[in-house]
C-alpha cells in the first residue's frame, strides 16, 4: 500500500472551526448536565433557596453584619475543604485533616503564648508541622499500603492526644498577637475593598479574554464574546452588591466600635483559590492528579508516579488544615483541646456538596467556596433561627448524605451512558 | 528470509518461567516495519508473557532481542518506550474523567513554563487524528468517557502514533467491539502499517487477523510452531497449528 491516502478534501468535524455562539455555549453545557456531571449546580440552587428561605424566616439573616460574620464563619471550613479537594480526587480521604488543623493551631498557640516566639515562626512551626504529618500520611498510604481511611482515622484519635499534650494544663491557650487575631478579625479599608473588586473583575475578563484569544489564534472553537461579557458582567453585579453590603456600618454601636470594609479573609481565600486552581487545571502536577484519580492503573502506564502523587496529595491537604488551623486560632483567639474535631466533616460536606465526587478524579476547587458557604449558611441561619447545636450536626449530617447519594447516583448514570 | 527489509524488532531464544512453569521455550519472533504481523495461539500459549516481556514489564529470562539491529536489554519500561516501543492494552488505559487530548498527552504532556500548553497539545492531537483519516469523533475535548468503544480504542491506537513509536504492540485490539466499529479499528491498524511502523497484534479472531495481517506467528504451549505469510495460507492451516494438531516448527516464510 502506498504512504500517501487519498487526498483529503473534507476535513474532519474535530479541526473545523466550529461556531462558538452562545446557543453552542448553552448545549455544551446540556450534554455536560445529561452525562452525569452536575458539577456545582445543585449546590448553587440550593444556596439561592437556603438564602432565601432563611431572609424570609428571619430577617436579621439578611443583614450586613451577619453578611460579614459569614464570611469568617465560612473561611476555615472552605480552607479546610480546598485541602481535601486534592485527596478526594484520588478518590482518597484524610479523616485527620481537622485535627492536623487542631495540632497546627495549639502549636502556633503554644510557641506564642508559652514559648514566645514572634509570629512569623509560630506561623512556620505550624506549617511545617502540617507538612509533616501531610508527608507521614502519603508515606503511609503510598509505600506502607495502609488505606487513608484506617491511616487517618488512627490519626485522628491520636492528635487529639497530642493536641491535649501540646496544649497542657489549663486546657485553653488563648492567642493574643494583633497580626494573627487580624486574619479574621480585621478588615480592609473601604477603599482597598473597592481595589480588590476592581482587581478581581478586570482580571477574570482578561484571563478569559486572553485565554479566548489564544485559542483563536490557532483556529480553535472559543467560548463565544458574549459568553465572557455575560460571565464578567454576572460577577460583575455580585461582586459589587457584596462589595456595597460589606462596606457599610454595621456595628451594633457604631459610635463606640465602627465596623465596615471587606474581612481581611475574603482576598486571603480569593488568592488560595486561584493558586490552587492553577495547580489543578493548568499544571502538569494537576492534570496527574486527576489522571491517577481517574483510572490509577491508565496513569501508571502512561509513566506517571502513582505513589508521588499520592504524597504529595496529602501533603497539600495536611499543609492546608495547617493554614485553616491558624485562620480557626485567629478566629477563635484562642485554641483549646476540642480544636477541629469537628470541622473536618463539615469540610467534606462542603467538597462533595460543591460538586466534589468521593469516588475520584471529578471535583473542581471552587467547589470548597461553593459547598462551604452552603455549609455555613446552614450552621449560621439554624443558628440565628435558634436551633440547638445538636439539630445543626443533624441537618448537616442529612446534606452531607444527600450530596453523597447525588454523587453516587450520577456516577452510577454516566457509567450507564458510557457503555 | 527472502525479505529485503530488517526486521526493525526481533527476539531470539527467548525464554521466561514462572517457578516450574516454562511460559516461554526459546521463542524467536520478528517484526518488520511497514507489516502487521499477527501474534495467534490459543489460552496460556504464551502471547501475553511475550508481549509482556517486549514491553519491559516483565523481562525475558534468556534470550537476546535486538532493536534496528543493535543487541538491547528490555528490563523496564521506560527502555521500550525510549525504544519507540508501545503497547495498547486490551483493558484500553484511558481515563474516563479526562478528554481526548488530555488522555494522548497523559504523562507527556506539553508545557509553556509551569502552565500546560493546551492549545499545542489539541492542535497536535487534531493532526495526528487526520493523519490517521480518523472521523469518527466529533470533538478532541470530548470526555472518554462518553465515547464508544471503538472510539475509545481508536484514541488508545492514535496515542501510540503521536510519538513517533516504531513498534506498535496492539492486544486484542477489536475483542469488544461491534462490526462496523472492528471494521474502523482494522483500517487504522493498516494504516499504522502503511505509515512505516512495525505492528504486532494480537487476535484470536482469525477473520480480523487475514483481513489485516501480512504474517502470522503461531505460539502453542510456550514455542513458536510456525511463522506463516498471510497470503500463503488459509485459516483451517492456522487452527490446526494453534490447536496443536500441526507441530512441525515449520519456516514459513
């Protein structure tokens, strides 16, 4: 036979360029939904009928002050989360994640209060703790071959020991530095937050547009124009209203104790946010990532280091808990025994109801931010409506169900697509 | 031989056991390029061991393989895939959760800096498809896991040709799939071969092996009992040597 084929005077529908209007935009996203990858939509329309649920049954919900408490209730549960979005992938769980955030926070703590170490150092000791146990855990599970689940739930029954032990007598080491009690205590000047807004939009158009261009310039499909205006615009809004809300007053005693501008927290989350987006989506540490989640024996003969990746995974999440420990202290001013024990359920919760999959390989980071304010929008408004903690843990416990049995049952449903 | 080309694989005297078991005999094989050469014989005859062996996975214990006609040691796999040597495997290692391009690029992928460089990377999966008139997928970010089989097989066997491998290695390439979908698969398989690589494929459906194959190699209980030319034999002459009823280790090419 010969080397050459017949000439080729169609080219096939891949390499065309296709439209791209907003209609192609709208069934793409259709196929996408009728596969079984609901991603964050379910949580979304769930935080919207949370919301307003909650405005209508009780007003003050609805209030900037509680709008600002959110967003520091929220942040360590959503830190927290981001975390365990990597182990997840890997279909993977790190069941000690709160109580590494636990041991981060009383060691932070402890080297202020007991040792007196400034807070930059408390601040390393912490991280470099978290990374430890991260890399103990990946060690563990890579090379020893112990399941996550047994590995971390040992852990999480001996770092509360080792939390009692750090913390000792007393049971409560209060923190007391300005620059940690600032992280979720203090917020931006009015102006700086309408900086941040500014930032914050202009840089999701040109990242999109840029990214538009790109792909133009190769002759490749393109969301459509339109479709980035309308994104940038609907961030646009929502960003300006929340902007608005959170530089009002909103101090119960404005004269004695003035309150307003963005929490210091919001851009902390934003700039975590977009690292570890970058991570997943764009790097090459990413893409294996997903891969090893996916189809772990695919990735291994594709040369791909199982066992790197799955140290490294827990060594992100655990170094994570080490930051969302420092952000609870700060939160908290204090650190005592109990600290995270509970958090890290409500962590998962928040993932797998943003859209995370506890099976492996599908779940995005911005799932953290999404199915942490669902989380934290339960917790604060059955708070205010004057629920007891344990009818909280319930409901929570319900949502964490539901979200999982979507999961399962849409996985169940591309599986049945596919073959 | 009466064959102008060498052989761009070949093993000689290969051998291989497992404990008590002698898997391989002193298997000699060889694969030329530009020909599909087919790998038949029937359950536990060896051919897995073999493959396993050309791809490094799972070394030979005796034997010499030389490569473009220099003398190499497959004890890994990163060696064969150096070599230019790939498998695609019959259980296809593709991940479902990735796209076309992503799973073509798995493990190599293209990278601008720290960031992926996609653009790259689908413009080069696109060409490499057309190369192979490949029409039958609509989108190259399609997930895997809403493609059919023969699609899926069809990624699997474009994968080894984005890199510039030399031998091709294709197990039971067709085994699940459909007719009209067997029939796309075989013709890129040809084109493989048409393309100036060596491919080997393993089959136990001799009617995709005459369609398809120039030589046929016939592995019974750990030997190679015959090498045979396609065009010079007929299938009833090929069942008889896979089921032992012929044994003579006959040249015949």
């Amino acid at each position: 036979m010969s080397q050459t084929t017949n000439p080729q005077t169609d080219v096939p529908k891949y390499m065309q360029k296709q439209g791209n209007g907003l209609s192609q935009s709208w069934a793409a996203y259709r196929t996408k939904i009728k596969s079984g990858d609901m991603g964050s939509m379910p949580a979304v329309i769930g935080l919207v009928v949370l919301v307003a649920l909650f405005s209508f049954l009780k007003p003050v919900f609805f209030t900037p002050l509680n709008f600002a408490n959110f967003f520091t209730q929220a942040a360590v549960v959503v830190i927290l989360a981001m975390g365990l979005i990597f182990v997840l992938l890997l279909g993977e769980i790190d069941l000690s994640a709160g109580v590494t955030s636990g041991v981060a926070g009383s060691l932070l703590a402890v080297s202020m209060a007991k040792w007196g170490y400034p807070w930059p150092v408390a601040i390393a000791v912490a991280m470099i703790a978290g990374i430890v146990i991260g890399l103990c855990i990946g060690l563990l599970v890579a090379k020893v071959g112990i399941p996550s689940f047994v590995v971390t739930l040992a852990l999480f029954l001996a770092f509360q020991g080792l939390i009692l032990i750090i913390i000792g007598e007393g049971g409560n080491v209060r923190v007391t530095d300005g620059v940690i009690l600032a992280i979720e205590n203090s917020n931006m000047p009015i102006w700086l937050g309408w900086v941040f807004y500014a930032v914050v939009v202009v840089g999701y158009f040109l990242f999109a547009f840029t990214g538009r261009a790109r792909r133009l310039a190769r002759g490749f499909a393109a969301t459509s124009l339109s479709m980035i205006i309308i994104k940038t615009a609907i961030t646009a809004a929502i960003g300006f209203a929340a902007v608005w809300a959170l530089s009002l007053e909103r101090s119960t005693n404005p004269e004695l104790n003035p309150l307003s501008g963005v929490p210091i927290i919001v851009p902390i989350v934003a700039l975590l946010t977009l690292i570890f987006g970058f991570v997943l989506d764009r790097t090459r540490f990413g893409r294996h990532v997903y891969a090893v989640g996916g189809n772990v024996e695919a990735a291994r003969r594709a040369g791909i280091s199982v066992s790197q990746i799955r140290i490294a995974v827990f060594t992100i999440c655990s170094g994570t808990a080490a930051f969302a420990g420092i952000v609870f202290a700060s939160r908290a001013a204090s650190v005592d025994p109990n600290a995270g024990k509970f958090i890290v359920l409500n962590a998962i919760a928040a993932a797998v109801i943003g859209g995370t999959s506890l099976f492996g390989g599908r779940g995005r980071i911005h799932d953290a931010l999404i199915g942490g304010a669902v989380v934290a929008v339960i917790d604060n408004g059955m708070g205010l409506l004057g629920y007891s903690a344990g009818v909280k843990l319930m409901i929570t416990g319900a949502v964490l169900m539901l979200a999982a049995g979507a999961d399962a049952l849409s996985r169940k449903r591309s599986s049945g697509v596919m073959r | 031989m009466t064959e102008t080309l060498q052989p761009i694989l070949e093993v000689t005297g290969v051998t291989k056991s497992f404990g008590a078991v002698d898997v391989l005999q002193g298997i000699d094989f060889a694969v030329l390029p530009g020909s599909v050469t087919a790998l038949v014989g029937d359950n536990g005859a060896g051919k897995s061991t073999l493959i396993k062996g050309l791809a490094g996975i799972q070394p030979f214990d005796g034997g010499t393989i030389t490569f473009e006609g220099k003398e190499v040691e497959l004890d890994d796999p990163k060696i064969a895939a150096a070599l230019g040597i790939e498998v695609v495997y019959q259980d296809l290692a593709l991940c479902d959760n990735l796209d076309i391009v992503q799973n073509m690029f798995l493990g190599r992928e293209l990278v601008n800096g720290l960031a992926l460089d996609e653009a790259h990377m689908e413009s080069r999966a696109g060409e490499t498809l057309q190369s192979l008139s490949v029409r039958t997928v609509s989108s190259l970010r399609q997930k895997v896991s809403s493609l059919s089989g023969g699609q899926r097989q069809t990624v699997a066997i474009a994968r080894s040709v984005l890199w510039n491998n030399k031998v091709v290695i294709l197990d039971e390439p067709t085994a699940a799939l459909g007719v009209a979908q067997t029939e796309q698969v075989l013709n890129l398989v040809r084109r493989l071969a048409d393309n100036g690589l060596g491919v080997v494929i393993i089959s136990h459906n001799l009617q995709d092996v005459f369609q398809v194959a120039d030589y046929i190699y016939v592995l019974y209980l750990g030997t190679m009992v015959t090498r045979l030319r396609t065009s010079e034999t007929n299938s009833g002459e090929v069942v008889e040597y896979i089921t032992g009823g012929r044994t003579e280790t006959s040249e015949g090419v």
